[in-house]
C-alpha cells in the first residue's frame, strides 16, 4: 500500500507542473454504497475532467465499478495487499501508460 502512496505523492508533483487533475478518495468501505460513490464521481468527471483518481479503502468487489464511473478511457491497478481494504489507482488512458505494477511486500509486515 506505501508504495502506492508514494506513486501518488509523485503523481500530485508531477500535476502540479504539468497541468492534469488528480483525486485522492478515501471511500470509507464499511459503511459506503458503491452506487452513490460511483454517482459522486460521474458528477465530478462532468464538472472536471479528472485524469487520476486514488481511492482507499475500496473492497475487491468494487473495482469494475470504479473504473467505469470514471470514463470509457480509464484504466485501473488494484492492490494486492490490505485485507477486505485495498488501494485502487485508476487513470486516463490518453494520459498515462501502466508500464509495470509492482507492489512492495517487505513494507506491508
């Protein structure tokens, strides 16, 4: 899970300098409807284009949700590690290339 984070954290710099919007959503899974999150982020992908989305705490189950609230052109890497929580990055296509996932084991002990 750091290690998303610390991709993240690269990507908000990165944002800064270059120009694309970018969320980061702690969707709170144990007393979240997925329904309504994915209707919150139609609604914010209408006011604004966002081109990166971090969400915390999502269950396994949600991911295809996610990803097809966010847009035709989204793509999405789900963590392997946190138990019933789990980190979820989805991101714009036409923007960004998933290149490799790689989660780090050793920091998650």
């Amino acid at each position: 899970m750091r290690s998303i984070l610390l991709l993240l954290l690269s990507l908000f710099t990165y944002s800064a300098t270059f120009g694309f919007e970018s969320i980061a959503w702690n969707l709170e899974s144990g007393g979240a409807d997925v329904d309504s999150i994915c209707k919150q982020i139609d609604s914010l992908q209408k006011l604004e284009s966002i081109e990166i989305w971090g969400f915390s705490e999502v269950k396994k189950d949600w991911k295809s949700k996610l990803i097809e609230a966010c847009g035709d052109n989204y793509q999405g890497v789900l963590g392997e590690t946190g138990r019933g929580d789990r980190l979820l990055i989805v991101f714009n296509k036409s923007y960004f290339e998933l290149i490799r996932s790689v989660e780090l084991d050793q920091v998650n002990t």
